[in-house]
C-alpha cells in the first residue's frame, strides 16, 4: 500500500508548492493528479492487494490477489505573494468491477447475490485527503504559518516523528516558523497537532469509549511541540525539540457527570478534565562539520522521554491485551502509577575518504534507555541507528526506531521493515571503499541490551508483545492468510522487553558491488551477513539460553538492455540454527532450523511518463523442529506485484 | 510584583541575548548585510585547480555560495540539510575506460526518501548536470541549458555533452530524456553508475559515452539542483524556485521561469568566486515573467580548468 512514488509524490508536490505556481493558468489555481494501479498475484486464496493489512480489525483490504486503482488531485493556489493554500483529493481502493452497480444500501446480513456488497467499503470513494492554508504575516520574528494538514515531517524520529504513508495528513495543526537571529542563525517552530485517534496512547488510541468506557472525550487531545535551531559558526549546528502528548478524558468525578443537575448540587455547568497519557520528549542534536577538514563530521544527539499512563482511564493492555501495549504501565513499589522514563544518546563520526584512496568509515555509540519511548515517533520510514540491524537482509531493508509504536503492517512483501531499538547500548562500524567500478562495505555491530534484566513484571507493567525471542522472518510473515503468522512469527518486531534476559548480539556485514564493463548497466551486487544472538534468560539456568545463529548469502544482477528498461534477478540464502528457541521454563526448550532460499526478480519500465515495475518472488523454507513436541514445516510460495502509474 | 515578574523573565532574556551575542559575533557578515555580502564574506578564494596529464583534475568551489544569485534560500522541509547543495569540489578522475566524476557537498548525502524502494541510487534530494564543452569553439554545441534549468551559455563556449548525477533509476532518467528534450539525447550522458559516499556524489561514465580521453582542454559546469520525482512538464526531474520557499520549494527567485533554477555553480578563477558567482544568476530579464527567450536567462560560464 505504501508506493514509494506516491510518496515522494505527496511529499515533493502536494505539500510542497506552497509557494505559488510557476504557470500562468487561465484558472486561479493549479491541478496535477496521479493515477497508480497494482496488480498482485499469490499462490495462496486471499484476494485483496495488500500483503499485511492490520491485524486488528477485519478489513477487506488485505489480500494477495487483486487489481486495485487509486488516483489522486491536488489543487493549489497563490491567494497573495505571501498566501497560498491547497487541498488533496485521493480515493480509496477496494471497488471491484461488479461494484460498479452497488449504491452502497446494503447492510451485514442482508442477502446479495452479487457476491461482495458491504456498501461505502467497496466504493472507491474520493476522500479530502489533505488542506492547507499557508500565509506569511507582518508579524515580528514570524515568517511562514500554516494551518492544517501535516506530515510532521518538522520534527524528528525521537519525539514526533514524520507520519508513515497512510497516516500522512490525516493530522491537523497549525504551525508558526519563525526566525529571531536573520539568517537562519536562531530559528523556532512551535506546533500543535490534534493527536490521532488510533495509534497514540495506551491501546493505540486516546480514548474509544467501547473499549475504556471512562475514555471517550478524544477532541481534547493534542500534541504540542517546539523546535530550536541555532548555528553559532557555519560548521556548527544545534536543534532542540521538545514535545508534549496530552490526553484527556472527561472527569469521571465532574459533578455534571454525576447525579441530578439540580442546583443543590452545585454544578457549575462544566466538566473537568484528567489525564488519561501524557508523553514528553525532547532531543537536542549537534551536528559539526568542520570546513578546515572536510573529511569529517561529527553528530550527536541526546534525548529523554516521559510517559505516564493513568490506569483509571486507560485499559492496561499488558494485563489485558497478551502484552500488546505501545507504553509501559509503570508502578511504584505500592501499586501507584508513574511515569516511566528513559534516556537515549547517539554519537555518530563519519570520516569521509581522508586519505584520498577511497576508504570512508562511519562508527556510532548508541545507547537507548531500557524505557526510552517515542510514542509519537517515526513509526517506519525513519532509521536511526547506521546498523542494517538484526531483520535487514538482501531482499529486506530494514531500520530501527526507538519506539514501541514500530508498525510493520499497511505494506507489502517489498517493503521495509523497522524493528524497535529501545534499550540497545553498543557500536557500530562500517568501513566503506569505493574505488571507480567496485564499492565494498564491512560492518561489524556489538548490542548490548539495557533492558537486560531477571525477574522483570512483564505481567503488568512492561508489554512482552508475547513473542520475545527468535529471528524474523519478515519475507515468510504474510506466508499465511492469517496476519500473525501464528505457525513460526519468531520475535515480534516490537519486542524489547523478556520477564528474564541477559542478551547479547553481534551482527556482522559484508557487502561488494560491481560494476560489469561488458554487459549493459550490469551491476553485480553480493552481500553476507553473520549474526550472532544470545539471550541467557535465567542467568542461574544453563539449560534455558538461546543462542540464535544466522548465515544470509545474497547475490544479484541487474542489467540495462535498454536505456528505459532495467531487469534484475537474484537469490537469497538463509540458514538459522537456534538452540532453545521454542518451549519455556517449565517444559524446557528446544532448537530450530531455518532454511530458506528466496528468488526474486523483477523489471523497471519508464517511457513517456508511464512507470511501470513487476516484481516476482518465489521462496522455499524449511523449518525444522525438534519432535515430538512441535512438527516441521515448510513454505511454498509464489507471489508478484506489478505497479503502473503516471502523474499529470 | 514588578521585581518578581522581572526575576522570572530576566534570566532568559539575558539569556537570549548573550546567545544573540556571541552568534553574531561568531557569524559577524551573516548578520550586518545582505546574504550576498555575507557570503562573499565569509567564502575564501579556492585554491588552483590540481591537473593531471590524463585529463583529470580537483576544482575546489567556495563554500557559503549555495544561494544561487545571492538570494536563494532552502525549502523548508528539515531533509534540506545546510549545506546540502553547496558544492566545495569538483573532481573528473580518468581510469582505464571510465572516467569517475566527483561533486562534493557541505552535508552528508542522505537519503530521506528511501530511494531504493523507487529503484534510486541511495541518495534522494541533490541532483547535479556536468556541462562539457569539449572544443571551445563558436558554432559548435548546444547554448540551452536543460530544461528546469533556466540558463544558457555562451557561444565558443556552448555544450557538447552533459552528465545528469540523479538519484532516480537511469530508466526514469532516459525516459524523461526522451520526453523532454529528445534532440540532445546523443549529448545527455546518464552514468553506468551513480552513488553516494559521505558527502561525494558519485558517476562513473565510460569514455566512449564522453567521445573519447578527456582532455585537458575540454570545459566543465557543475550545476547543482534538487531531486523533484514530479517534476512539472517543462522540467527534467528538477526543483523550482519560487518568490517564497516552501516545504519543498527553493525561494528567492520569482515565481516565473526566467530565474535560473540553479543553486550553485563553479566559476572561472582569479577574483571572488561568490561575488562572481551571484552575479553570473543575477543577469536574466526580470521583466520576461510569459513567454520566456533564452536571451532573457542567465548566461553561465565554461570553466577550462586546465587549459593552457
């Protein structure tokens, strides 16, 4: 679902020529659409087109065999030299050809011959997908305000982070940027953002009456941030952000909400409110880059984050929900709410081919608080860590995200993959040679984990997410219909906090391209990577430890027959032996064996402003396990997706 | 009431003002005069060129010139990094049968938008065109710059082959070749291979894409621009500049295109690059806001490098 020229679309068009037009149109405002159709096919029975829909509600979007369209317009216009606005129209995809004739009356339960009649869910209705006013006022120190839809794009991964595709201007705000220092040298955005409904609190939401009764009152909810940035010398860099995520609920304790409103009762005609969440972050991050030595630059960021959930309000889903909770449900020693809180600091050198032969190398400390937590960060599309990480692979790019919000789902079997990085503490280096045809990377990764701990209550205050140990298979996720590949989902994503660990992990990273002199465009791409993974558990147990090993070998070819025609094909190998991934404390546990090769190839066509790609993927897996307790098991699977689109 | 009012907004005010302080005096020119000032202040003449026999050389180009005519200022979206589209070298590195082309920035080339979901080449919002003017002679070349660009050059010194440095797939790069400017498609050169590394954009040509050795007496402009993946029709994957920046718009220009849609270039050496360079942009018809003439653009210089 989340195509990448949309995207950039979105991002380099609809919100982008804020400034005017550059054509002289008859009418007062400027148009460009886009129309983008995929087509996906999958040896399995789900019809649909997208891989990994949300697992939380039925939805009819998910599946992985299906003709889908969606177009988009976008309209804007000059109002003055310092005003502009703008809107998105797009419409929503799920109408299949026979839809055409529904009116969209029909209701669950009803008898339809047709087959597939669920009314407005197979219509393809259009939907204002985003508006904005922008205006640049006489006002001191003020220089631009916008008002209205956002991508939050402003801030960063540690405390707001920019929105995944389809979250992309569902928000509103309003903006003020502004310059106290000209010159760019003292700059300052502040904002305020109405928090979403879904996703940004306890339970992923911020109050849905059905499920915390208490909690209903979402219109209240905001989030308020402020942005400081400063260059004190040209080579030096500072920006501070600051946020604040408010959550409230009406007062249960209002007397409004409460009894007769007769006036011996002394209501007042109001109700208060109280706080169901708040979360707090800030980071300031330093950039130098000396113009006496190009060669090098130096980053680094420091942050904090607070959350506090008030479990009168919200549904402890830790308790409730199997673990599944993108906060931690902190208590004191007496059973009493606090706020969880953590901090996180990253030093990043880069050193760019000093000696002039072509050897660059970048190393970074990490080190993230065991409860450092950005509930409105970057929920994908962001990387901060340098690391490939532990679910990157040949075919998979993958990044890390300091946030239990991470959202592996509304994409396909192509897309990335983002794990969350809270608690990791260790390095990374990367040593980089790029001599004309040849580019060759090592990396080496050691993480150490502050979430290491004996005896933590994942009961009720730390969310497990259930599945705490064993690789990820991201490519074998969606193998089966249903989203949570129950049969073998190894470590969810989200994870980062065991009831007993003490782990450890190396990576190690081996890559090579080539530049083919005979061939047309060939480019020949290798990569290796090792991980090594051990988590003791109990430390006093010898037999609990898992100790997970994973070889990947990756190679591919891409060629250029024509000079609008890219072809590439490649293969993937991956082998895991996991000594006691499956079991617990009390039945013992046991190891695994994961083969899978993976084949994948595909085409990239421009021509006269159509782009066109198709991607075909075929994997066998084998997972073998220890009988009699579980069974092996294997994958066969087939799927492709061809995309089409123009823009106009 | 008064004293205790002031106790509290006291401290930061003074605050305020000694950061005011010790920035402008840090970043003196930036703050008295015009950013053209500024940065001609604050630029330093590079050194001579470094040649080699085989054709190849290092041009440096002054930093703090990334404004175009003096005026430009980044979008306003934070994937603009200071620094992003300020070239400080320029190198052309002849090896065996390829020739290795080198723009370095003052920023780490990122890659926001994820290019290799959309086939890129692991870098997302620079984008540079290598003009070379290979005989030095009148009557020979071609004097339009490439659309999006709004510039031209001069006469003897016109252009005989371009490289475009892009982060989109060759394929999208030919493609709007092939739409946008088909006559000069034997001229336009899209690299065998395009990549980042630090602050370095990378292209790796094959000579014979080139016409033969470079040579010491061929001419070169670097232009530098933005990566636009949507680019309006008149454009090659280039990124406008606006009277006011945007999220992703540059501003300082105007809102027609008779301003050059550049943001930074090499000039010839001997005296001040920056003040050169500002004034090379700044010489285009204001007046011509429809139906704009190339002789209404700005008319920017070859720069021989090693020509004897």
């Amino acid at each position: 679902m989340q195509r990448p020229n949309i995207r950039a679309l979105v991002a380099a068009v609809a919100l982008s020529a804020l400034s005017g037009s550059a054509r002289a149109d008859n009418l007062n405002f400027d148009a460009s659409g886009q129309i983008y159709m995929k087509y996906m096919y999958q040896n399995n029975n789900t019809q649909g087109c997208l891989s990994m829909s949300n697992p939380f509600w039925v939805d009819t979007i998910q599946g992985s065999n299906g003709a889908c369209a969606e177009a988009l317009l976008t309209i804007q216009a000059k109002i003055g030299p310092k005003v502009s606005a703008g809107m998105v129209i797009q419409s929503r995809w799920g109408a299949l050809w026979q839809d055409w004739w529904e009116n969209g009356d029909l209701k669950p339960g009803v008898y339809d011959t047709s087959g597939a009649s669920l009314g407005m869910d197979h219509a393809a209705y259009m939907k204002l997908r985003s508006a904005w006013i922008r205006f640049g006022p006489p006002i001191p120190t003020v220089e631009w305000i916008t008002v209205g839809s956002t991508d939050f794009s402003m801030w960063n991964a540690w405390t707001v982070g920019k929105a995944r595709y389809i979250d992309r201007f569902n928000g509103d705000g309003v903006f003020v940027e502004g310059s106290i220092i000209p010159n760019n040298l003292f700059t300052y955005t502040i904002g305020a953002m109405a928090l979403p409904k879904l996703w940004a609190g306890p339970g992923w939401q911020t109050g849905l009456k059905d499920s915390d009764p208490l909690a209903a009152l979402y219109g209240t909810d905001w989030d308020f941030a402020v942005k400081l940035g400063t260059r004190p010398t040209r080579d030096l860099r500072f920006t501070l952000i600051g946020s604040l995520a408010k959550d409230w609920e009406a007062d249960r304790y209002s007397p409004m909400l409460t009894g007769p409103p007769n006036a011996a009762r002394g209501a007042n005609h109001s109700v208060g409110l109280v706080t169901r969440f708040t979360g707090a972050n800030a980071s300031l991050e330093g950039v130098y880059t000396p113009s006496s030595a190009e060669w090098i630059s130096i980053t680094g960021l420091f942050a904090g984050s607070s959350n506090y959930v008030n479990p009168a309000y919200a549904t402890n889903e830790v308790l409730n929900g199997q673990g599944f909770s993108p906060v931690v449900f902190k208590t004191d020693k007496y059973g009493n709410p606090i706020a969880s809180n953590g901090l996180a600091g990253t030093l990043l050198v880069e050193v760019f081919d000093p000696f002039d032969i072509g050897l660059s190398a970048r190393f970074q400390y990490f080190n993230i608080g065991a409860e450092y937590n950005a509930i409105m960060g970057a929920r994908r599309e962001a990387d901060v860590l340098i690391t490939s990480g532990i679910i990157g692979g040949g075919f998979t790019r993958a990044g890390q995200l300091p946030t239990l919000n991470v959202a592996n789902e509304f994409q396909d079997f192509d897309e990335p993959w983002y794990e969350a990085c809270i608690g990791w503490n260790g390095i990374t280096a990367i040593l980089e040679f790029v001599k004309g045809p040849l580019k060759l990377t090592g990396e080496y990764t050691f993480i150490g984990y502050n979430t290491n701990m004996q005896n933590r209550d994942v009961k009720t205050q730390y969310p497990d997410f259930l599945y705490t140990n064993g690789f990820t298979d991201t490519t074998a996720f969606t193998a089966d219909a249903d989203y949570a590949n129950v049969y073998d989902r190894g470590k969810d994503p989200r994870s980062v906090y065991a009831q007993n660990q003490d782990r450890q992990t190396h990576i190690a990273v081996l890559t090579a391209q080539y530049l083919l002199p005979v061939l047309p465009g060939g480019v020949l791409n290798l990569m290796g990577k090792y991980i090594h993974d051990q988590d003791l558990r109990i430390i006093s147990n010898p037999n609990d430890n898992y100790v997970g090993t994973s070889w990947l070998g990756f190679i591919s070819l891409t060629l250029q027959p024509l000079p609008e025609l890219k072809t590439t094909i490649g293969y993937e190998y991956t082998h895991w032996y996991e000594q006691g991934r499956e079991g617990n404390e009390q039945s013992g546990y046991s190891p695994a064996t994961t083969i899978r090769d993976t084949v994948q190839g595909g085409i990239a066509y421009a021509w006269g402003g159509v782009i066109f790609s198709y991607t075909l993927q075929y994997f066998w897996k084998d997972l073998l396990r220890t009988p009699p307790a579980y069974y092996n098991m294997n994958w066969n699977v087939w799927r492709s997706k061809a995309t089409i689109e123009v823009a106009f | 009431m008064r004293l205790s009012i002031a106790r509290w907004f006291l401290p930061p005010a003074a605050l305020l003002a000694g950061w005011t302080a010790a920035v402008l005096a840090a970043d003196a020119p930036a703050a008295v005069t015009s950013p053209a000032t500024t940065a001609a202040a604050a630029a330093r003449p590079p050194p001579n060129p470094t040649c080699t026999p085989e054709g190849g050389f290092t041009f440096a180009d002054p930093i703090g010139d990334d404004d175009g005519p003096g005026t430009y200022k980044y979008p306003t979206d934070p994937v603009y990094k200071p620094g992003s589209f300020d070239m400080t070298e320029f190198q052309v590195l002849p090896q065996g049968n390829q020739v290795e082309f080198r723009v370095s920035v003052r920023s780490r080339i990122e890659d926001p938008w994820d290019s290799p979901a959309w086939g890129g080449n692991g870098f997302s919002v620079q984008m540079a065109f290598i003009f070379i003017d290979t005989d030095h002679k009148a009557g020979s070349g071609v004097l339009d710059g490439l659309p999006g660009l709004n510039i031209r050059f001069a006469p003897d010194e016109a252009w005989d082959k371009v490289v475009i440095i892009s982060p989109q797939p060759a394929t999208r790069v030919n493609s709007e070749v092939s739409q946008k400017c088909p006559q000069w498609k034997s001229r336009i050169i899209v690299p065998r291979i395009t990549r980042a590394q630090g602050r370095t954009l990378v292209a790796v040509v094959d000579k014979s894409q080139l016409g033969g050795d470079p040579s010491p007496n061929w001419g070169y402009q670097v232009v530098m621009q933005s990566n636009e993946g949507f680019p309006a029709k008149t454009d090659l994957l280039t990124r406008k500049v606006n009277e006011f920046e945007g999220q992703h718009r540059f501003g300082g220009g105007t809102d027609y295109d008779n301003d050059p849609h550049v943001i930074d270039i090499l000039v010839p050496p001997n005296g001040d690059p920056v003040k050169k360079q500002h004034e090379i942009l700044s010489k285009y018809n204001k007046a011509a806001t429809t139906d704009v003439k190339p002789e209404d653009l700005a008319v920017v210089p070859m720069v021989y490098p090693c020509a004897k």
